[in-house]
C-alpha cells in the first residue's frame, strides 16, 4: 500500500504540472479566479489520498514544509537553504489559499498585484515540478489541514490579537474604540513596539509610529481609500497572527517542521507557538524552525549555486550536516528549551563553512 501510495503522489505531481501548463494564460486575466477554482477542485478531488501520505509519510519522515511564502523562487536559488535540513522537502501550493482571497472579488490595484503573484507562483511551481520532481514536492497542506478539531486553535487567534491591548475585550470593543492610531496607542500594552512587527524591513530602533506609517505606505495598495488605522493595524498585525496559527496547526496535525523565510511570519509563529508547549512534538518543531530560519539568513546561496543541487543534497549527507549542526549546538547548550539566535547563529555559520569547503573540495578533486 506505501508504494501504491508515494507512485500515486508523485504522479500527482505530474498530472499538476500539466494542469498549471494548461491554466497559465488564464491566471492572469479575468479567467484568473476560474482557474484557482480548477486548482481547488484539484486538490480536493485528491484530498483523501493526500491526506494518507501526510499522515503515513510526512508524518514519520523528517519533514520540512515551505510555507508562509509566496513563493519558493527557483530564480533566486531559494531551493538551496531549503533541503539542507530533513529528509522530506514540501511546498505548501500558495495557489491554493490565493483563491480564497480571490473569490472576494477584490479590484483594483490589489487585484493586479494578487494576479501578477499569482503568475509567479504559478511559473515557480512549473520549475519545481519539472526540475526537482521527487526531491520537492508540492502539496496543498494548509487547504487541506482545517477540521473541527483545528479550529480551535484558530479561534486562538483572536485571543493573540487582543492580548496586545488593555481594556479592550473584543473585535466589536476594539473596533468600538480606537479610530485613529492614537487611539491604538492609548489602548496598547505598553511593550507593544517590541512585540510588533509590520513588514520585512521593519527596525525596530525606529519610533513605533514612524513603522506604521512605513508599513501603511508600502501596503497601501492593499487597504480601501477610506479605511480608518484602527482597520489597516488590524490587517496588518492580524492576518499575520492568523496564518501563524494556521502554520502552527498544520505542522501539529502531520508533525512536520515549517521552513519560514519570512522575518515576520517567522517572528509571529514563534510568539504564538510559545503558549503551546504542553503539545508533545511542539518544542522540537519550534527548535527546527528557527535552525531552519537562521539557515536561510545566513546561508551564501551564491557559493551553494555554483553547484546542483543533487550535488549540494550528496555532500551535505556525507557531512551528516544536520547531527554535525544538532551535535555543535548541543555543545554550546542550545536545545529545544533554550532558543537562543545569539547561540544558534555562530554554529550555523561554523557549519555551512564546513560544508562549502567539503563542495570546493569535492569540485577540486573531480
């Protein structure tokens, strides 16, 4: 049953490289929301097989989950980072949650944007599937990860967003109360601006308000021309706790470690992560998360790009990269309960340096 299920998973992965082929002169003109709906009929005509592979084989397999992203970027070599931890990569399709967003019928300068993404998306995932096949997969696994169960931890959210401020005790009283950002101000807890982050580039030195408007400016395609700031905060910092509990959920249901290249994605799932480690595989999913981020900050994709990929997966698995890495950061007493990034980051970079010296001596000697 295992092989009949890995051959029907990989031919899946054929039969949607096909599909995308077929659909991408449509993803961005007014067809574009015909073919996500394709998409999603896709997957879920093949959500219960999918399901049983997530189950019998992400599950038991050390597996990393792009996610969080838009897209992987095979142009950028982002691949690269990626499949230097675990033994099983997956993309989290973002095609899969764009129709969500698409189905709303939104217009304007966002609609453009949303399709050009989508575009993108949509070539980046040709390139993975015909250039990586079997080594990186892509599955829709938060579309697929929602049950009854799950949504408990999805009203968490809600929780998380209120628990930045005082006297406020619900989406109706925060709406209710503040207007203006002065009005957020007056009602946030006072450590607000190190908790907070609104963008990629967001530094936290700056004055709390100087970022807001920074970060209103760069997404100001995204908001109505009347919107208030109480409703821009709330897109701001809200969609970005959400889909952290959205990760979080996924990666609990099939015990699979979210890769996240993202700063702020990254940030919010560890913050909303933290509340739960009374779940018995969470610190280690946490502790591989954030290896896995500082990996991607400090990996030279340009010197691991000078070789395959195949190349790249070979020498890291005679270095036994990933126990080289546990075992320096053991020695300097980080584990799963002590996170430390000041720690983590000089291992990372003792090791990746091991492993560019292996490739150049691997190159030298061929």
């Amino acid at each position: 049953m295992f092989n009949m299920l890995e051959n029907f998973v990989f031919d899946l992965q054929v039969q949607y490289k096909d599909l995308l082929t077929r659909l991408t002169p449509n993803l961005n003109t007014q067809n574009s929301c015909s073919a996500l709906d394709e998409i999603n009929i896709f997957w879920y005509s093949n959500m219960d097989a999918i399901k049983m592979y997530l189950h019998y084989f992400v599950a038991n397999t050390d597996s990393f989950i792009f996610t969080a992203s838009t897209f992987l970027d095979i142009g950028d070599n982002e691949q690269y980072p990626f499949i230097l931890l675990g033994k099983m990569h997956i993309v989290d399709d973002p095609l899969s949650k764009y129709s969500e967003v698409a189905v709303k019928g939104i217009n304007g300068k966002f609609s453009d944007k949303l399709k050009e993404q989508i575009e993108l998306t949509a070539a980046d995932n040709i390139r993975i599937l015909s250039e990586y096949k079997s080594r990186i997969l892509i599955l829709p696994l938060r579309l697929l990860s929602q049950n009854d169960e799950t949504q408990l931890l999805f009203s968490a959210g809600e929780k998380a967003f209120l628990s930045l401020f005082n006297g406020i005790n619900d989406f109706k009283d925060y709406f209710l109360k503040c207007n203006t950002i002065n009005d957020i101000l007056d009602f946030a807890r006072d450590d607000i601006e190190n908790v907070i982050l609104f963008t990629e580039d967001d530094d936290q030195s700056v004055p709390f308000l100087q970022r807001y408007e920074s970060a209103v400016k760069e997404f100001n395609y995204m908001f109505d021309q009347n919107s208030s700031d109480a409703h821009k905060f709330f897109f701001l910092v809200y969609g970005y706790i959400q889909q952290s509990f959205d990760v979080l959920m996924s990666c609990i249901e099939y015990n699979c470690t979210p890769y996240l290249r993202n700063v702020v994605s990254f940030c919010y799932f560890m913050l909303v992560s933290e509340n739960f480690n009374d779940i018995e595989i969470l610190p280690a999913i946490r502790y591989k998360c954030c290896i896995s981020h500082l990996i991607y900050r400090l990996c030279s994709k340009e010197i691991l790009a000078c070789y395959s990929l195949e190349t790249v997966t070979r020498v890291a698995s005679e270095l036994n990269f990933q126990t080289m890495l546990f075992n320096s950061l053991a020695t300097a007493g980080v584990h799963e309960k002590n996170l430390s990034p000041n720690k983590i980051a000089p291992s990372v970079e003792q090791c990746l340096q091991t492993l560019y010296h292996a490739l150049e001596t691997k190159r030298e000697s061929t």
